[in-house]
C-alpha cells in the first residue's frame, strides 16, 4: 500500500517500463508496482547502506530477488547499460539534489524515455534543468499528502524554452489548473498575506521586505487567477 504521493507518482510509470528507482529508500514504490504487474523489472538504486538494508528486506519480504536489483551507487552510477532503463524516478529529495544526480548522470550520453520527478522543494531548479538539458515537461501532477503540497514533474525528451512564469508554477498546471494546485498557491497566498499583515501593523509597509512580499503575492494572483 503506497502513500498518496508514491502512488501519484506510480501513476506515471508507463506498464512494462524498466524502472530505476534513485535513492529507493524502502523501494515501496518498484516493490508495489512488481507486486501489481506494471513493470517486471526495476533497479532500487540507493547512496546509504542503511535505506538499501530496507531495500533488501523489501525484496526478501516480497520474494522480488529476479526482479528487482538492489544497488549501492551514488545516483544514476546504478544503472547499468544491460538493465535497459526507460524510466527514471527520483522522488522524495530536494530539487537541488535531483538536479545534482541528473546532471552527474550524463543524460546528454544516456538517454532514458521518461523521468518521473518528485521534488519536495526547489521545483523550478528542477524544471529550469529539464529544458536546459533536452527533456520536455509531458505532464505535471500536484498531491496533497499528510499536510504538504507534493509536485510530480514528468519529463520525455524534447527541445522546449520555459517562459519564468513557467518555471515557477508549471506548465501544464497553469493551463490545466487542477483544484490542488490551486488550493497550494491561494494557501501560499494566505501565508504571504499573513506576512504583510505583520510587517504593516509593525509599521513596516515601505520596507523592501514587504516590496518583495507584495511582488511575490501579485505574481501568485495572476498565476491562478
Ligand atoms: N524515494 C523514496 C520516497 O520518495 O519515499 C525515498 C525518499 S528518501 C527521503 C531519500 C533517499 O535518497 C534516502 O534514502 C537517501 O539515502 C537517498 N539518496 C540521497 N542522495 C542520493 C544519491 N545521490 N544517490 C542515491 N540515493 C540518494
């Protein structure tokens, strides 16, 4: 049983890929979509020896051994030509971080399908480095799980500019808005009203802060207006 955010980010796993899953944790995710029979071949890729111990006792539990490959490597390094990987999912870890192991990953050398992202921060790092490095955005999802906003970014190959706009907010969230996306950005709009509020009764209004703060809310009233 997956939490709402790995599920949403199953959800993206084409059926019969070749997964590898970076830095797997407990490989909940390649685990449970084996189990269903979506994919009969994935690579739970893991920098730390402890999460891949979890890795481990996940296929053991499971009797998952012929099909899914535990591997202590740092990033893509845990990936092998032979596995022939078509997707790629790295979730649950800042969007510096992705950006960081993509990047080390030589994708301009080795190109994969599909990337299913899921950034906790950092999101336009995350799709600033796509469009600067030859993958395009084919879809974008927005979960609300456990009181946080999570954000999937699914990426193919494909030449695309983002306008700023763009990489703040997301592409296809600005032209198809779905009701979660909107409830993140009016609940960041909140927050940032919130902030003014304080900085005006603090008398703080021509501040370059509440400036920034006021810029900032204008941008996000526009975006989901
Ligand atoms: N992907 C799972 C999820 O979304 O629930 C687990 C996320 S967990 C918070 C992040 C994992 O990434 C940690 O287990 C950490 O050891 C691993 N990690 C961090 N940097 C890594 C790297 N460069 N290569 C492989 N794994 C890495």
């Amino acid at each position: 049983h997956l939490s709402k955010r790995l599920a949403a980010v199953a959800d993206f796993v084409p059926d019969g890929a070749r997964i590898a899953d970076i830095g797997s944790d407990h490989a909940y995710l390649p685990a449970n979509l084996l189990l269903n029979k979506h994919i009969s071949f994935a690579i739970a890729g893991e920098v730390a020896p402890g999460p891949l111990a979890n890795v481990e006792n996940e296929i053991a539990r499971h009797g998952l051994h012929d099909v899914l490959m535990p591997r202590l490597a740092n990033g893509l390094a845990a990936i092998k030509t032979s596995d022939l990987v078509d997707t790629v999912v790295i979730a649950g870890m800042g969007g510096r971080l992705i950006c960081q192991i993509l990047t080390e990953g030589e994708l301009d050398k080795f190109r994969y399908h599909r990337l299913v992202l899921q950034p906790n921060i950092d999101i336009d790092l995350v799709r600033s480095w796509l469009s600067e490095n030859g993958y395009q955005l084919v879809d974008e999802a927005v979960v609300a799980d456990d009181g946080h906003y999570y954000e999937i970014l699914v990426a193919e190959p494909g030449n695309v500019t983002y306008s700023l706009r763009e990489l703040k907010f997301g592409p296809y969230n600005l032209t198809e808005p779905s009701s979660v996306w909107l409830e993140k950005w009016q609940r960041e709009a909140m927050r940032i009203r919130n902030i003014m509020r304080k900085l005006e009764s603090a008398d703080q209004s021509e501040s370059d802060a509440y400036q920034e703060y006021a810029k900032e809310l204008q941008t996000i009233m526009e975006a989901i207006a």
